[in-house]
C-alpha cells in the first residue's frame, strides 16, 4: 500500500437541485480523501459548505440547504500533520466576473515558483494552498477577458503538474484536465437527460445513475450546462501520462479508467505476477483489502487455493501515542490477524499492490511466520518505487524507499521473506493496456512526464512551451 | 446478514497493570457491538470508565488512568432505539462483601418475571437492564454466603437464559458460562506466565499475546487469579446448545469456536451449499463482506471462478432519515456497486451467510441484473430462519422472515432470484463438526433449548429445575 | 463568599403539559446548581432526560419531547471533582407501584450509616448517590403499604438531615422538606388556575406566573393534584432551623423565604453592620456580586458614598492549571479589576456576605490597595463561620476557616485589611426577622439541629426518635 | 442597550514570550466580542490559532504553544447569522515582504468601492471581510516599498471609515488609528520594562500589569519593539471625532478612554440626566448591568434611595425559536425579574444607558408595573438615536428607532412609561469632558464625521482629500 494521497472531485450541472447528487457523488468518492469534505452550488450566488471529516460526517445526510442546479465538490485527503478547515475545498473567489468556485485534484510542480513571482507583483497570499493560486491566477485572466477558454489557457500556460479541476462560474460548469491527463476525470450524462456530470472515477456516474459518456481528455477543458457539454481542446496534442498507481492502488476496483475496469486491470496483474514469478506454494494470501484482487488473479493463474488468512480489523480509527513498547506491539497485532489452520506448515504467496518502506510488509511477513508459515513468499502488483513523486502521491523524499539500490533478494532479506517477486514494468503495461509512454512512471523510473527540477524529464521539452 | 446483536467481554487477572490489555482484547472483539463500550478494574476499589461508540473512541487509546492488576471490559451492540449510556456496561454495584463490577454476553428470557417477583418484595429498579437484575441478584447473595461459588450457584439456579458473564469482586476476576455455553467464553494463559484472562473469542487472546487454554465449560464457573484458574462444576451435565449463528455470522473469522475456527466452518459450508444446490454459472459472487468466506468454498467446490463483483463503500456511517425517493435510492446504490465486466452476460451465484427479512437480498439480486446478469442464482450459508430469537439475537417477532411458509421457489420469486438453495440443517451441523444437539438451533426450528413462555422447549425438563 | 452548593428542585401537578414549566422553572434556579441537569415527566410512563452543564446547553430550549401533565425537576450544583452524569437527578426506579422518580436537595447526614444497614440485609447498591438510597428505601416502603403517606413516615423516620424532596409517583406529584425546613420549598398555584408548583425557591413560581401559596412546612408532605393540594404532617411539632445562609448568599435577591424578600434581608444586613461597625472612610465598595445589596444598605444608613469600585470579569469559565506564577496572577487580576478613581487616596469599606478561608478577600483587598485605597475596612454580612456544615454545603473540614480561633485584628491582619467587622449573630437573626432558634447556625457556632456524630446537637434529643 | 457591535485588539512586543501576555489581555477585552478570538505570534514564520467563542474557550487556558516575542490578537463580535471561522481574525498573508498578519476593530465604509475598483484591476477575494482588503492592500503597497510609514500612509489615504488595527509585520508591531480617532487605542509599557502593548481599552493593560502611556493620536501609526515606541504622524490635523458610545455603553466600566475613566462619566451622565430630568419619585432602579452607574448618579444626586429592583438572570445563552407564545412569554420573564417589596406601590425611576428599538424597554417597564409600580419614569443616558452607524455599531437602518420622528410623551407613550427623559446633547459632552466637536454623534444627528453616501457630511471636506 502507498500512502495515502488523492483527492476526489464532482461537478455537476442540472436543470434540477444538484445537492444530493453532489452529495452522493462525493461519498461514492470518499475512499479518494477522509479528511474534509465540501461543496458549493450556485443560485444567485455561490454557497458553500466545508467541514473536516467524512462527507457524511459534515453534512448529517441533509445537503439540501444548498440551493442550485449546478455545483462542484470536493473530498480531500488525510495526513497526519497540519491538517486545517483552511485548507479544505472547493475555494470560492468573487471576481469581476462574479463569483467563482473551484475544486481540483492533483499538484503543482512550480506553486511555489508561481507564488514567488506573484508576490513580486505585489501579491499577498492569505492561504499557503495551491487552491488559492489557481482561483486567483484564474480570476485575474476572467478580470480582462470574457471568454472563458482563453482564461483557463493563459492559467494552464503557466501551471505545471497534475491537475483535475472542476470550476463554478456563475451557474456554469467547467471541468478541466492537465495536459497529461495525470489524475483522472471522466463525463456522465444525468438520468432523465436533466444535465451532465464530471468526476474523478466513474463510481460517482454510477451512484447517481448516471450513464458514463466519456473520459475528459488530456488538455482538455469541458463547459457542462444542463443541456449538452461543450468541448475545448486548450493544451495537448502530446501523448498522455496517466498515473499507473490509480489501477494499481487509489481507484475504486469497481471504477472504469481510461476504458478499463481497475478490477480487470488488478486481476489480470495478478495473473502477470504469477507467470513472471511463480512458487511452489499451498496457498495464495492476499494482504487485505489491498492485495485482494491482485490475489485473485494470482490464485487464478496458477490454480493454488486463495485463502483470506489475514483478517483485518474494520474499527481502526486515529491512533494516538501509545506509551509503551507492549501497548504498541498490540496495536500492531490489533490491525492483522491471522487465521492459523490456514497458515500453519504451509508455504505461502504473500500479495499487494506495492510496497514503499516495508515496513507494514515485514510486520505481516512476521504475522504469517508467528502463525506457522513455513514458507513466505512476497509477490508485488507493480515494479519497485525507487523515486518520489511530485504529481499527487504523497511521496516526496527518496530515501524511505526499501527497493531504492537493493536486489530483490535484499528486499526479501529485509522484510523476512523468502522470496519477493515484483510485476515487470512490461506486465504493468500490458495489464494497463495503454502504451507504456501514455502512463507516468515517475516514481518507478525517477524520469517525469513534467521537467521538476533536480530531477530528469521524460520529454525533452519544457512543458510550459506549449 | 442477520440484524446486529451480541455483546463482547474480556476478564482478566494479572500481576500487572491490566487496563491496556483489556483496551485491546476489546478492541479486538470491536465487531461484537459497537455501541458503547466500559471497562472497569480494581485497586484498592473499583473504578470505572464507560462511554457511547467505538473502544477508541471512548478511551482514546489512554485507558492508562484505570490502575490496578485485575479487570473486566465490554462492548455493547448497537440497535437503532434506545442506546443510552445507562444501559452500557460494566456495572458496578457496591454491596456488604466490597465493590463488584460485572459484565455479559446475552439475553435472561426470565428477566421480566424475576424483576416483578423482586418488585414484590419491596426491591426497587433504577434501571431497566438486565445487568442490573444480575448485579444486585448476586450480590444479594453474596451478602448471605462468604463463598463465591455458592452464590453463583443461587444466581444461576434463577435465571433461564443465555449469559457469559466476567465479574469482578473486589480482586478475584469470576468467569460463568450458562449451562447451556449458548454464548461463547474462552479461557487463556497471559504472556510470560503473568496470569490468566477469559474473553468471548479467541481473537482477545491473540491481540494481547495470550496462549488459548480451553473453553470455559457450559454451567461452568472459573476463578482467575495472576497464578491460576480455578473451576467450579455450578451447574449443568446436560448436552450444550451453542448458538449456531456464532460460526456462521457473528464471530470473527480467525477466531476458534468450540475447537474449530470459524473460517474453516464458513469455507466447509460453501463446499457444502455448492454440493447441495449446485447450478450451472460463470461466476460466483460474495454478498461483502459475510458472504466471502462461504462464497470461497463454493467457488473451490465447483471450480467456477471467485469474482468480487460487488464493492461496498467502506464509508457508510450512521444514516439520517432521506427526503426524496431519489436521494433513498442514491443511498442504497452507494452501498454496494457492481463491477460490470464481471458480472454482464454472466450467470452469477450470489452467496451470503443467511437471510432474515430478504429486503436487503432483493435490492443485491436487482443490482446485479442491472449489471447485465442473466441469471441469478442464491445461495445461502445456513438453513432458512422462521422463528425468532430470544436468546441474544435481536429477532423478536416472526413476521419479519422471508422463509417462514414459503418454499425456496416463492422465497426466490420473494427476492427476485432465478432459484435460491439454503443450506441443510445436516450440511449446518457436519461442517459445525458438533452434534446436533449441541447446538441451540431454534431459530431455524422453533423449538429452543430453554423454556420460552408460549414456545416449543426442545428438552422436556425445565431448566430451572436443575 | 461561601464555596458553591445546593440543589435546585421544582415539581409540577397540572392539566396541562408540564414541560415547559419545569424548564422555566429549573432556568430560574439555575444559580442554585450547574453542574447538571434533569427533567422527569409522566404520560403511561415516567420519561426522565438529563445532561451535564447548564439546563439550556442540557435541553436546547426544547423539552417539549418530554410529554404529561406532571412531572419534576432537578439541577445539581458544580464541584471541582468527580462530576458524573451518573449523579445527577432526578433518579427514576421502578418498583412493584409502578415508576416513581425523585430529586432533592440537602444532606442526608446518616446516608452512609443506613447504606451500611442495609448492605447487611443484601442490599448492593450501584450508585454512591444518596438519590439512590432514598428512592430505594421510598420504594421499598411504597411496596408493602398502599398508601403514600405512611411510606413518607418510615422514609423521613429513617433519615437524618437536609433534605427538601419532590417525588412523582406516577401521575401524583410529591412535595417533602425535612422536619427542621433546613432547606427551603415552596408552593405555588399555576396560572389560569391550571394546577400546582412546588419548588425551592420563589423565583421559580415568578417565571412561569404561578402565585405564591406558602412554604411548605417543615416537616410535611404536601401532595400536588392539577385540582388540589393536600397537606400531610409527617413529622414535627419542632421549631424549624432554617439555613441562614440561604438569606445572606445562596437564594436570588428575587426570593422570598419564610415570608421576608432575600433582597430586603440583605439591605438590612447592610444597615446592621454599618451600626456595629462604623468607620469613617470615604467609599462603600461591594465585593461583585455577593456583596452588592449589603454594600447598598451600608450606604444608605451612613450617607457615605456607594461605588462599585471593583470590576468582575463576565467572562469567567472553567479554569484550567496554569503553568507559570505570572500567568496565575495575571489570571487573579482578570478576574477583578479596580475604577482607580473611585478607589485612589480613599478609605474603603469593603463589603462582602461572608468569608471563608480569607484567600480571595486577601487578593481584593490587595487590588485595592494597589489601586490606592488608603485604608481597607472589611465589613461582613454574617458572623464569623467556625464550624463546619454536614446540612448541605461544601465545607466539611474546620482547617479551612480563617476566622476560627483568631481575633477581629488578627483576621484583619491575616487578609491584610485595616480592620474587620462582622455581623453580630443578634444582627444576623433580627435581620432575618425570625427567632434565633428557628435558624440553623450551625457553622456559626458548631452546635447542630441534627445528630451529628462528633458535633455537639443544639437539642437535646435524637431527630430519629420523633 | 445598543446592539452588539465592537471588536477588541491587542499587539505587544516584548523580549519575552508573548503569548499568555496576548491570551490575558484579550480575556479582559472578551466584553468587546465573543463570537471568535484569535492570536498570531511570531517567531521565525508568523503562526496563528483561531476558532469561534469565548477566548477561554478557543485557547482553553492554553495559548503557550505559540512561541514569539510578540504578536497580535482579536476578539471579533456575535450576530445572529452568518458567524463563521472565516470571518475571524487575525489574518494572514504571505508576501514579497515576508507574513503579515492583521487585526482591527471598526468599518471600513468604502470597502465594497474599494474592492469593485480592485477587482476591475483582475483582483479576486477569496473571503467577503473588510480583514481581506485591508490586509492585501497592505501588503501590496509594502512590496514596493521598503518603508512601513509610506505603505501605511497609501492604505489609510484609501480607506475611510473608523479602524483601530494592530498589524504584525514579522517582528514589528504597529498600531495604528484612523484619522478621526473613532475607535479606542492605547499604549503601554510591560512590567519591568520588557518592551511595550497597544490595546483597545486600558483594562487588557491592567489585566497584565502593564502601564498606561498614552492614547494612540487620530490619524497615528506607531511602532513597537521591545526596546521603544516609534510614532509616525501619517494622517491628520483635524480634530478627532470619539465614538461617544464607547463611554455609554461599550466601553469596560474600569477602562481609561481619552483620559476619562468611563465610570466617572457614566457616574456624572446619570446626576446630569437627575438634573436635565427630575421627577418626584420613591427609588432608582438601573437595567441591569447597562444602567446600573448611570443609576447609581441619579440617586446620588437626587437623594432617592437606589434599589436593585430587577434581578437579571445570569446563565442566559443562545435563545432557540421557542415553539408557544407561552414558551416566549416564560422566556422574557426569565430574564428580568422584580423585587416587588421594593417596588410595590412606589413611583420608579428606571434608568438605562440608550433606547433604540425600544422592545426591551416595554418589556421591563411591564414587568415593573406588574410588580406594582405605581409610577414608571424612564431616565436614559443618552440623546435619541435616530440615525444609522456606518462606523462600527450594528444599527445600519432607520425603521428600527422608537425615537425618530417622536417626542418624548409619545416615546413613553409607546413603552408604556408615565414620562422619558433623555440626556441632552450638551449633558453628554459635557460628561465626556471633549468638545462636541471631538465626538462622533452621528447615530443622534444624521451627520457623520466622514462621508458616506446618502448621508449628510459633518465636515465639508472629503476624508480621502487629506
């Protein structure tokens, strides 16, 4: 499992009140970020509603004090640290143009850069969002222009990284994705033809039966109204670089990206893994709920039985310091259990998407042992990580990674296992089923789809030479 | 899925400090109420911390203030009505032989009836448990007997039900089991020789590092001190009638029931459904997450392939009372979403644990044929519920089930399936591995394992009568 | 000032619903209890609702859930330690007579004694509340006598103390107050001749537009029908031994008791002690907001100026532990504030109701002379308290007192004032207006009205031997 | 009583940690708003808490964890509708500077100009607070300018309307004042010469031990360090124009404004309101706690005894919709009650410090006459209001003044008083003790010290002329 990263964004334009389905949308998207939860509709004016925790946590199940046929919204990821209703979305800015909203999924390379010339112009910031420079950047093009494409241009000219965005303006709708198409976003039709809705994975369609039309394409900006969507090409023409760990990992297993279902995709990995490296073995474990699917496949493949021998506790909530070496080796022990007749004198395939650090790896390598495992045996749904990310996942700095300069048979040694197999870059693609140069790979190759500096771009050119 | 019951306890007697090693075993037994949740320990007196929610939530994770070396905890489930704080457990009453606290798993069916004879003689009740019934019996009875296990004897002499029961007087941590074991309690050896703890699953044992020793006998009393256990024969010699629905739904999968896990039972069953009410079909798909388990074995029985094809949303809190039919269907759609490719075109075997009412199974059978299923097919880990429970789960009238006369034909044409197949009551009680007898089956028979007023007895003795 | 106590109670028998009434009520005595809050009402049932803080934070102005056409009230005053919703009242049991509900104010002084009787007779008891002892011996009583009144006999026969009581025996409303009226209660008639009010104080009747009938008299049980009052003597025959303190601090200025406005007993107060203790100075300065009515007086009988000087913080919550001298001092000085010129180059008489341990009027009469005052005369409105008080208020240790065992100029020293005057206990018992033996004075001058163990009793005989 | 208005403010710069001095002076200006509190500190970065209610509760005893030696901090206002964390202060900004953050206290009347100007120039604002404005215009003209003086004076050059602010500009403090001194701002020096505080009112310098220097001029910006004041004439040379309301009503009755403590003039209002307005009468009773010294001078001066006659109930918090008239009509009755011995058959002088709706004003006088007042004869200490506040009171429309358009007979007319008697307009100057001409009347006249669109300038020069 990576860490916990993401965010999750909804825009919907109706010819009826949109506050539910928003609503319902965001919940459908709420594994994509625990932390705070909002939304923004406009009737007149824009309203807004922001609160920390889960969407259902802030609204009670009763939305429907926002008013509006049309709206944007927005979950937001948990970290541990400085965690702040400040920094929750949508954001809404008031404008010349009136009021704006805007809600977005990704990062941005060179914020700070942005931020610094700006701040030379004599601009202060009140936030230390990326939120706050987009609707400002955004608000300052609509200042002096009136059509909306070139506004959102002259923003995606100057801003480098991933980006999904839904944009409130006034009563419209616009969705907006980065030039590489990094986070997702796709297109839905309402039911009983009564508008059309953006969002990042086709599970918040689904939850609002809504009918999936399409994905929004790299560079691409959609106006929604509740009569049709209007395309914009604004920046691209490049090949896309889809960021492979939504299959692996974020998405939903029940959401179809880029025309694939991330289920298939993990099941067929799984498979991929068997073949690349197969063990003699008793049975396939998946480490849950992750290494589920992938699991799967791999029992699939190689017709050894699947057996959830890992039970995992469903009430973990926040954990505190706890004070001594014994409350925290419980706590451990509290997360995973094992279900022993199934692990004792057996060798086992131990399977998850990805491993960062190893060490929640090597604590369930330990679990299994402890409970009788004779054999463990690693297999991996994604080649090593070996590079940060600087696109949305929060994984920034390279030395906490435990494949970065080691063998597989030093991975292994390192987290207890016997042996640890990972999916080769080409399984990886393969499984996909995009070309491999329409997937970022950053932090499996340290080369990006965007120049960062200090690090190699996969592309020779500046992206913002668009 | 049957409705939300039961209850969790842990007890144990230690050299040392034993408040975080209750936190823990209750923690770990989280799944058995989520309601509200108390422990209670002892030195020099007894103090006690309760509250409403989850374990961590009421200690978060710093039960350290309750000092001493010897305790008892509980976990209450939640129903929709009248969860109150008064109604949590441990209880601690103040009596002439010094504090006692006390806790259990379980239903009194004579409760009422002892309540109004006490009444009769003059005892007033500041509360409408049955904790406070059970406390204040037996410390009445304490009053007159210097020894415990006579006084437990007279207690239970009373009472005609189901009860796991820890109490805690003064230093001695007391276990009983009701003559019949209806409810499970087990028995286990603390890490590095530093006492003994009882607990309703094994899975306590395993958070905190504790060796199981054996199950605590039905009518059975245990003394635990830090040196050893102490038992006590208070009632019984009759066969047990534990509570089948403990292996097929309540009890956590990794946890050892009567000698055999709960996973293995669950697995056997789906072997055994797939033996029983085999079908042609592509795919066989869990109702997530009671159904995985059995579906596993189907799907090894016939060889037809294991698909999750269902995603429940992980995220799902309390639900409010929804204002529109359309925000109620929302609702019920973000609750579990098909994976399409998995299940279109395909004839599906849908596989749960049980079913009460049948509401909850017809809206999954929809869901899947909105998925493009051509067939659906149900399959159902235990033989049809027709009678109510009164016994510790809460099903309380008979109107509510599905199967009561109706033939598996109109039970499937209930529920929208193409054919539905429960579990034999033979298939039940071989993959239990138990006698039939041994198993308190009324609410698939009608027929119970202690006298209810108006409701067949199984044994033709009262049990009072012992 | 008097550390915090009592107990505020209010009972209601109309034809209409009560709820309200008993919120209003409880509101108006708010200053008599804040720690708790609760409600009791009967409709089939007795329905009780009761929270921890203020009685508008406990029922958010909304008590209309809680239906019937009588019911009882309680609010429970705030000590520093253990504040558990499980002390406050009223107690509900339920008894062979069906509910009953009950709440009090005062101190029972023998509660201890009798919960140790009766823990002989097996008795365990799962509270450490006196509520509990007495709605277990009322019930108890209630159980094998139909008729009420006798009940109440044995019940008040058992008990010694402070004790003013309003019982609801299903729909009869119950007024009690002890034989020696220690604490005050009071009847009332509802508005539009709807039905009955009992409650501690005046005020009470005053929000809701009852009209004031009388005291209740020591010693009797009055019952409350919407149509009627019937009175029963229980026990008496005695003179009364009124608390003086509820005159010089806790009743609101608002109240009448015994006949004479609080407000006009404090004014006169006032007068009295400017006529034993005269002094020429040029300011009356009042303690805020204990010492305020008495200042007035002492005003008014000596021509010199009244001023209210010093400045009380409105804002004062709960306080948490500071961790540095400055900080804690700085926190003093917040709480009081010196109008400099109104104090600079002045002689004050400073007037307070009372002094316990002398901390705080050492801290004001340091504030004034650090705002200039060039002399500091201390004026109380009561006699110095040397004893403590087991009748209901929150001093039970003599360490405490200042004034025990030391002089007028000692006292004065000790605080760091020019000189100090007290009320003479004739003062004290003029003012008030009844006879000296119909007060209790017993922190004044350690001889009780009741038994206490270690205390010297005013009279000569047992209460319990009525 | 006015409506609610007002904010509270405090800056200190010292050689030691701030934030206790910051947390203890904001408590004692917690009068001036409670609805948020907020304090920013600098040490390194600027870091900043805020939350909404009382600061006690926001900081919980607890503000030690904002490290710095010096800071700002802010107590905004409650209004019944939109109080949101938004809307508190300080703010923050980040900009070619380094961080500012700011805090002030008053209106900015051409802040929507201000901001329409501003977004025509492509600005966009991403909250709806004056705080917002001020702050980015601020920081705008500070980044091309290296002096604070210069940047300051371009702000205050642009803005009109009253304002009072402490800004923190990394680690200098400035306090500045509006050209026309509206609001209240003054200096001090820290105990033991540890550097210097800018405050609201003198009460936060006292609560911290600090000592009073100056007054802040109209139209001055200092600057504080630890080791000086640095003052910096910006605007000005006009005469000021002092809310009188701060001495009426809003003002801590121990506060120091412009040299009068604001007691005194309360004090001398209610002997001038005795003379402007004598009647024959029993007893002076204040409202409680608004007229009470004002009150207290009328009695002084005419000789009548005064009397706490209404008893205002302390624990009253936010009011919910009460569901009856009955409810509301308990619900007033709460709120102020009469001491009938002292006002039964007397003719009653009622004394207040301003009427505006006049509502509260019938209320009591109702309930004075139910207590059998023979007479009621209202003395206010204050002339009509009859205009809007556009500088910082809560009063922005006309409809709203009993006394506009009426003379006094028909005023007592509409409160049901036997005669009002309002302060003249030369009392109240002469009381305060500054020259009409240095007040702000603009609420008794309709003619405001600054221009505001719609309304009648006092002076005939444009502010933003300076």
């Amino acid at each position: 499992m990576p860490p916990k990263e993401a965010c999750g964004i909804v825009g919907i334009a109706s010819t009826r009140p949109v506050a539910f389905q928003l609503y319902f949308g965001l919940r459908a998207l709420q594994h994509r970020g625990q932390e705070s939860a909002g939304i923004a509709t406009f009737q007149d004016k824009i309203q807004c509603v922001k609160g920390m925790g889960l969407v259902h946590e802030v609204f009670q199940d009763n939305p429907s004090d926002l008013p509006g046929a049309c709206g944007i919204a927005h979950v937001r990821y948990s970290t541990t640290g400085s965690s702040k209703i400040e920094n929750s979305q949508p954001v809404v800015a008031s404008s010349s143009t009136g009021d704006i909203a805007l809600a977005h999924n990704g990062d941005i390379v060179n914020a700070d850069a942005i931020r610094k010339e700006l701040k030379k112009l004599g601009w202060a910031f009140i936030t230390t969002t990326d939120s706050e420079v987009l609707i400002r950047l955004l608000a300052n093009e609509l200042a002096s222009l009136d059509d909306i494409p070139r506004a959102v241009r002259n923003l995606m000219r100057r801003i480098v990284g991933s980006y999904s965005m839904v944009v409130l303006i006034r009563d419209r709708v616009i969705a907006i994705r980065d030039p590489l198409g990094i986070k997702p976003l796709c297109l839905g039709r309402l039911p009983d033809g009564n508008g059309y809705i953006a969002a990042s994975e086709t599970v918040a369609l689904d939850v609002i039966g809504a009918e999936f039309e399409r994905d929004v394409e790299p560079g691409e900006m959609v106006e929604l109204t509740s009569r049709e969507t209007r395309s914009h090409r604004i920046l691209g023409g490049r090949r896309p670089a889809h960021c492979m760990f939504e299959w692996v990992y974020f998405a939903r297993p029940d959401s179809v990206l880029a025309g694939r279902y991330v289920y298939d995709v993990r099941r067929c990995i799984g498979k991929r893994i068997a073949q690349e490296h197969p063990v003699k073995a008793d049975v396939i474990v998946p480490v849950p709920d992750s290494g589920r699917t992938h699991a799967q496949g791999y029992s699939e493949e190689t017709g050894i039985p699947y057996e959830e021998g890992l039970i995992k506790n469903r009430y973990i909530g926040r954990t505190f310091i706890l004070p001594t070496k014994e409350a925290r080796e419980m706590n451990v022990q509290l997360k995973l259990n094992a279900v022993r007749s199934r692990i004792q004198g057996k060798r086992v395939v131990l399977v998850d998407d990805s491993i960062v650090r190893g060490t929640t790896t090597r604590k369930i390598v330990d679990t299994l042992r402890r409970a009788g495992a004779t054999q463990v045996h690693v297999r991996i749904g994604s080649p090593p990580i070996i590079a940060p990310c600087y696109l949305g996942i929060d994984m920034k700095t390279r030395d906490q990674f435990v494949a970065l300069n080691r063998t597989s048979p030093e991975i292994a040694a390192e987290i207890g296992a016997d042996s640890v197999g990972y999916l080769s870059m080409d399984g990886l693609v393969e499984c996909i089923g995009l070309g491999r140069n329409d997937l970022c790979l950053g932090c499996l190759t340290g080369e990006y789809p965007v120049e960062v500096p200090g690090e190699k771009a996969r592309f020779q050119v500046k992206l913002d030479s668009y």
